[in-house]
C-alpha cells in the first residue's frame, strides 16, 4: 500500500524465538469509528489520512503498511497465581515501533486482528464492547495522569464473533511505550535459555532504562515505576481486575482493559471482576499482588544479576522489599494531593486513612468524595448519613490546613486539580458499549470527549458525575476474550 508510516521494527529485529511473523488476517468489511486525531500527530501521523479507505484497511488489518514487520510477541505468565509456559499475542499483532514527539519509540499493535501460533485454538478476534471498553479507559486514564497503553483508532470489521453470545467484531489500535511484561522475561527463563533473557534485557534497558547497566539495575527501575503506578490506581479508586504477570508492563504502564472498574461507593475489598472468584485482585489487594508479581520478575532475572545464586537471591529480595517504602511514599504524595497538601508531615497518613474510613463506614462515592473537598464542607459533609463524623475528622483536615496558610482560591485549585468530576463510570461505559452494539456510537463519542477533561468543570454534563442509579448499576465486569 503507498500510505506511508514510518514504522521500526526493533522488537521484530530479535531472534525467531520472541515472536512469530505473520500478517493480520483481513476482514470483510472495515468500517471506522474513531481515531484519535491528537494521538496521530503525537506520532507523526496524518490523522485525515488514517480516516481514509487505506488508512481504515490498514487499521482493520486488511493492508499492511511498507516498512512494518508484523509479528505477534511471545510470553508467559502467571494468571492468578496458576503458571502457564505459553501465551503470547493470541489475537494481536505488532506493526512495528513509531518515533513519538517526546523521542521516544512506542510500539503501535493491532488488537482482534486475527490468530496467530499463540491463540490457543481462539479465533483471535475481538468483540466490539471490549474494543470500545478499551479505547474509553485508556483514554480516560491518560487524560487523568495515569500512565497506560493508549487508543490510536476503533474500527467495525463488518463481521461476527461469538463468544457467549454472537457479537459484532472490532479491532482496535493500542500504542504503547512497549508491550514488553513480567511474562516475557518469564518465558525466556522457564526455558532456561539465558541468551535470550540477557538479549530480552538489554532490549528493555536501552528501550526503559537507558542509564541502566545491569539486570537488577533494570529490577529497580521496574519496581519504582510500578509502585508509583499502583498510587496513582489507588488515588482514583481504580481496580485492574486481572492483575495477572503477563499484564503487567516493564513500562509501568497500565495495560489490558478486561474487566476493570472504577469504584463508586467506596470499600477497600471492592471487587468487579467476574473471573476474580476470591478477590486475589481487589481494591485493597492491588500493591500485594504488585509485589508478587514482581518477584516473579526477580525470580526470572536472577542468573542476570549474580552468577553466585545466593548473591543473586540476596540483592534481588532486597529490591523487591524495596517496593514498600517506595509505594507508601508515592501513595502519600496522591493522597496528600487530595487533601490539597503541599508539604509533607508525619501525621498526613493518618488524616489521609481516616477520611478513608470514614468513606468506607458510610459507603460515600470514591470521586464524590473527594471532589467535594474542593466544593466546600457543606457539599461534602451532606455525602455522609452522620454529617458530625465527618465534621470531626474535618477539623483536623483545617488545622493541618492552617500550618500552611494556604488561602481558599489556592486550596481550591489544588483540590480540583488533583480531584477529577469525571471518571468512566462502568454504568457510562456499558451505555456506550450497548448503544455502539446497536450501532450508535454518539454515547461513545460523548462519552470520550467528557473524559478527555476530567478535572474541568463541564456543567453541560453534569449527569456524567453522578453514581449509577440502583437500576444502572454495574457489579460485575467481564474480561471480554
């Protein structure tokens, strides 16, 4: 095709045994819904020529661009504590590596493009909910300072797929700092091929850590960007659901919208998640599980870090013991933040766990809560059946408050500022995967629009602030593969 992209194929570049090469599979009748016209140009990209016939073919997989290597990626993984040797891209394929504005390299993949060797008898086809799930949720966590994998374009493929129920298929374009995961490194050492841990490692090095010399300088760096990632989760009241180690990037990036959710009334044991049958991934659970999976990258780097084993075990747990203290800071500086917080004081924790308390005892939206703060006590305190409990631990918020001096237009500020009035609401978002179903996706523009300014004032749209009705709920979210 002449639709000129500029791709790189680095992760294609290494040997065989990371990937396999195939074109994505060509469907019958692509159709656009979005592409995310500031993202195009982020990476060079003409956005109009995307939306054209040839740039939809190659969005739908139809038409491979001159200069990308598809490939789908191999890896392993644990999925909720269970080992499992061989996963690997089921239904995506990676284009190639695209030079963003920032400089840096991000992976530009293909999700429901077709089987590949790793599909495990799937089709390797996507749904088109989870593709518009997707897209809503990446966007809506980067426009709230989340790192994550982003949305580049949703197309219609014309055609079916069946699942429980028969549904209309979609592929989706994800960007990606990398998709590189714990599982990847996990696979090379399951096999013991040590070569290919040390050529998978300097990959990530020179891609994540490019002041990184060793393996466990690597180590560090992963477990510093994943416990400020787990924060920034926890800040929002959001809950991934699948927090398995084939989902969790070396990046530190979020990655793979299955069944996650955003909390309305808050509960640290809240769970969404259908497949989650004993909560290993709730709210409250996430750092637990970060570290877990983290040694399970330790485990995999060890013969990289000491030729002596017990050496390697030593520094290696050391790192990863490091994860605490490294998350209780980073998870201060969110919730200081919201507190409207600019220096740091050793009570902060507490104040921070008691309004938590507080929110969990009377079952107060997660959001709401805390966008209150900037609405002044009585918006806030009328969120609480007992209003006086919260006048209590308010006082002790306003004379924290007072050792700052800080004025009300500036406390303002910093509350709505790190507050947002807007997450995708899983009500929201399964109104927009239904509408889309039927063929209206002006829900799902909305939708994405109102999000893609969380934290500003939208008074147009204020019902997209409001916690689900009874009759709207949802309490269960699905994977969606």
């Amino acid at each position: 095709m002449s639709l000129h992209i500029p791709f790189e194929a680095r992760y294609a570049a290494l040997p065989d045994r990371f990937h396999a090469q195939l074109a994505p599979t060509p469907v019958s009748a692509p159709g656009l819904i979005k592409v995310n016209h500031r993202l195009a140009r982020e990476l060079g990209l003409d956005p109009a020529a995307l939306e054209s016939p040839e740039g939809v073919a190659m969005l739908a997989g139809n038409a491979v661009p001159e200069g990308a290597v598809p490939i789908a990626q191999a890896y392993a993984g644990h999925q909720f504590g269970g080992w499992n040797p061989q996963l690997g891209d089921g239904r995506a394929i990676l284009l190639g590596e695209l030079r963003h504005a920032d400089g840096a390299l991000r992976d530009v993949q293909l999700k429901g493009s077709g089987p590949t060797p790793f599909s495990r008898m799937g089709d390797g086809r996507a749904g088109l909910g989870p593709v518009l799930r997707e897209y809503i949720l990446s966007e809506a966590m980067h426009a709230l300072g989340v790192p994550t994998t982003r949305a580049l374009a949703a197309v219609t493929t014309g055609e079916r797929v069946l699942r429980e129920q028969v549904l209309p298929g979609a592929v989706f374009t994800r960007v990606a700092s990398s998709h590189l995961r714990v599982g990847t490194f996990q696979f090379f050492a399951a096999r013991d091929d040590l070569d290919a841990l040390e050529t998978l490692c300097d990959f990530a090095r020179t891609r994540h850590d490019p002041e990184a010399d060793t393996a466990l300088d690597l180590l560090r760096g992963v477990i510093a960007r994943q416990a400020d990632l787990i924060a920034r989760w926890m800040g929002l009241g959001f809950i991934h659901g699948v927090m398995n180690t084939d989902n969790m990037t070396i990046s530190g990036e979020t990655i793979d919208y299955g069944p996650c959710a955003f909390m309305e009334a808050y509960h640290p044991d809240t769970v969404y998640s259908s497949i989650d049958r004993h909560g290993r991934y709730a709210y409250r659970n996430q750092p637990e599980i970060a570290v877990w999976n983290l040694a399970q990258l330790a485990t995999a780097l060890l013969p990289l870090i000491d030729a002596d084993q017990d050496r390697a075990i030593e520094v290696a747990t050391e790192a990863v013991h490091g994860f605490a203290d490294l998350y209780q800071s980073a998870w201060l500086d969110v919730f200081r933040a919201k507190l409207g917080l600019a220096t740091a004081r050793e009570e902060d924790a507490k104040l921070a766990h008691g309004l938590l308390r507080l929110m969990a005892e009377a079952g107060v939206d997660f959001t709401l809560a805390f966008r209150g703060l900037a609405e002044g006590q009585e918006v806030a305190r009328k969120l609480y059946a007992q209003p006086e409990i919260f006048d209590a631990w308010a006082r002790d918020w306003r004379a924290r408050l007072a050792e700052e001096g800080v004025d009300a237009e500036t406390l303002t500020a910093r509350l709505t500022s790190a507050n947002p009035a807007f997450i995708p609401r899983n009500h929201r978002v399964e109104q927009a995967i239904q509408a889309g179903m039927a063929g209206d996706f002006a829900p799902f523009h909305t939708l994405v629009a109102v999000l893609e300014r969380p934290f500003d004032d939208q008074p147009e749209h204020a019902a997209y602030m409001a916690p689900a009705r009874p009759e709207e709920a949802v309490r269960e979210t699905f994977c969606g593969t």
